[in-house]
C-alpha cells in the first residue's frame, strides 16, 4: 500500500505541519508498508523513501490524547511483529520508540 507520493522529499514539508505530524523512520520497507496498513484509515498517513529508509509520516487529529493513542498503538505493533525499537521524529526533534524486552 502507498499512501502519498513515492520518493517525496521529507525536508520540503512545510514547517508548520510539523507540530501535526509524527514521522517514523524505518529502515525496512516492508515493515513501513505494513505500519501504513495498520494505521490507515484510520488517519492521514503518508510514506517515502529517503537515503534508504523508510519515512511513515501520520497525521495527528486535533483531539486530546491522540499523540498517545498513536503511539500505543506502534508500540503494540512493535511488540507483536517482534520489531526492535523505531525511530520518530515530532516538532524538529528525534525521540525513540522502544520495543518489547
């Protein structure tokens, strides 16, 4: 499944949309497409490729406690597929999503 443009360049993302986004950065693009599967429809959610990796960017929704549920619910992926910890970026910084022990 590809959600958005093939090869789009993540640094011409408008400033503004950071604080709207969260990107996750994986370097297997199997494990991207199947985070894409797993989070759409139920948000907006676009992947690239970009110097070898993987970028999932999905968008947050306004409610409160969205950024939460979001990453609970990649967690829980993370855990179940046996995937070591990913990588997210969210407001220009780099944080990082660990998996099961």
């Amino acid at each position: 499944m590809r959600v958005g443009p093939a090869g789009s360049d993540p640094r011409q993302v408008p400033a503004e949309a950071l604080s709207e986004t969260v990107v996750f950065v994986l370097l297997d693009p199997l494990g991207a497409e199947q985070l894409c599967e797993l989070l759409h429809p139920r948000r907006h959610i676009r992947i690239c490729e970009f110097e070898g990796a993987a970028l999932v960017a999905a968008d947050l929704k306004p409610e409160e406690g969205d950024l939460a549920t979001l990453l609970r619910l990649v967690k829980d992926w993370l855990d179940e597929s046996g995937r070591g910890p990913v990588r997210f970026h969210l407001d220009g910084r780099a944080y990082m999503l660990p998996a099961a022990a």
